[in-house]
C-alpha cells in the first residue's frame, strides 16, 4: 500500500467501497455480482414455471425441526422458543437471499 501510495496508482475511494463492502457483506464485489446472478437465475426458472429443485435431506430435516419447535410455541417460554430456533438456524455463507 505504501508504495502505491507513492507512485499514486491507488484509488482510495474505489479501494474505501470495496472495504466497505467486504466489511458489510463478508464478500467481494465479485462474490457478490456471482451470487446475485445465481439468485436472478433462480428466480427466473421459478418464473418461467420449472419446479425448484429437490431439497437435500439435511435441509428438509432442519425444515421439520423448526416446524415442530413452531407447533410446539405455546408449551414453551420465549426465551426458550428463540434458544431452539436459533439452534436450529445456521447461515450457509453460500447461500445469499436478498428480498
């Protein structure tokens, strides 16, 4: 960065945005363009008609085990209600929804 400085082929703003957003999003810009195009994808399938494709058995287990934490609401406090859910959540780094 020091010599970039130096010989002025940096572009701090262009560099503060991309920061920012690796900051923010935990990506690059090109992660992020990549993963949008893949969700565009998919939701221009959805649109065109063409069924989603079958889950995987540990998505729909995970599925079922929130159900049956929400079913179950009114047996437990809230607090342990948030617990089992958030148990029962994980992020997929891979998997970007934006609505």
């Amino acid at each position: 960065m020091y010599d970039r400085v130096l010989s002025d082929t940096t572009n701090n703003y262009a560099e503060a945005a991309h920061r920012r957003m690796q900051t923010e999003l935990g990506m690059d810009l090109w992660k992020f363009i990549y993963r949008l195009k893949k969700i565009q994808h998919g939701r221009d399938l959805a649109i065109a008609g063409r069924q989603p494709d079958k889950k995987l058995n540990k998505y729909l287990r995970g599925d079922q085990n929130i159900k049956n934490i929400v079913q179950d609401f009114r047996n437990r406090n809230i607090v342990d209600y948030l617990k089992c859910l958030t148990h029962n959540y994980q992020m997929d780094p891979d998997f970007l929804v934006l609505y």
